[in-house]
C-alpha cells in the first residue's frame, strides 16, 4: 500500500497534526496507558521539542497517518495510526532511520507486542527489559538496538 502514501520531510505547520495522531494512536494501540498530559500539553511538546530536537518525517495519504521522528542512534517516536497498520505506513518511516544511521537504538512498552513484533521482523533485538520506573508513564519497557549488516 506504500505506493499510494506521500513520504516527506515534516514541517513545523505539521505539528498540530503529529500531536493529534500521537494521542489518537496511543489511545487506540495503548488503553493500557495512563493519560499524563492534556492535548494542548503534546503540541507544545511536538512544536517545541521533538520537531527542533530530532529529525521527523511523515506519511500522508491524503492527510498525515503515520510518522517517525529520530536522531542520532535513537528512534523516538514510530506512530502510525490504526487503520494503516500492517500496510508498509512504519516501514516506509522506519526506513528513513535505517538510511541515515547504522546503529539505532529504541524503547518500546513491553505490553506493546504489535510493536515488537513489528521491530523484530525487521532487525531489531532485545537488549534489555526495565520495570518502567525510568518512563513517566512506570510501565514496564524494553530496549531494542539495531545493527546495519556489512
């Protein structure tokens, strides 16, 4: 399905939207989540952090359904709205990370398996579980790395 997405670079007017999708997706992939921030809270965090902080990207079709945001050695944010899971939406995001780096690393929530399964069908392998008490949200978590192949 990839073939009818936009994949660009994401502009700051974007960040409304990213903010949106964010609280939309993890309402929907993960109820299991305490709700800490209010909705205003996200964009301020989007607008003023992670869109000057790390590199974003989004997919569009037509308007924005998914997005990655990464910086060097590290995959913050992967968030593809429901209805285009399981349809090349993440690939084609993650992909951007593993052109610019050889070496990434993320945090995903342990109860999260979609996710999982999603990273280690694409290279992706456990390093480490926590208890979550080093995340706001004191969910249990796991760290994942990936290697680029020579």
């Amino acid at each position: 399905m990839t073939e009818r997405l936009a994949i660009r670079r994401a502009r700051a007017d974007d960040m409304a939207a990213i903010a949106g999708l964010f609280r939309t997706t993890r309402q929907a992939s993960m109820p299991y989540l305490p709700e800490l921030h209010a909705p205003e809270e996200d964009l301020r965090f989007f607008r003023e952090r992670v869109f000057r902080e790390t590199v974003m990207w989004v997919a569009e079709h037509p308007h924005i359904v998914g997005f990655i945001s990464y910086r060097t050695g590290w995959v913050d944010h992967l968030y593809v709205h429901p209805d285009f899971h399981a349809r090349g939406t993440g690939s084609a995001l993650l992909s951007k990370a593993m052109e610019a780096h050889s070496n990434l690393q993320l945090w995903v929530f342990q109860k999260n398996a979609t996710a999982i399964r999603f990273y280690t069908a694409r290279g992706f392998r456990l390093v480490e579980r926590t208890d979550g008490c080093g995340n706001e949200e004191c969910e249990p978590d796991a760290l994942y790395a990936w290697h680029r192949s020579p």
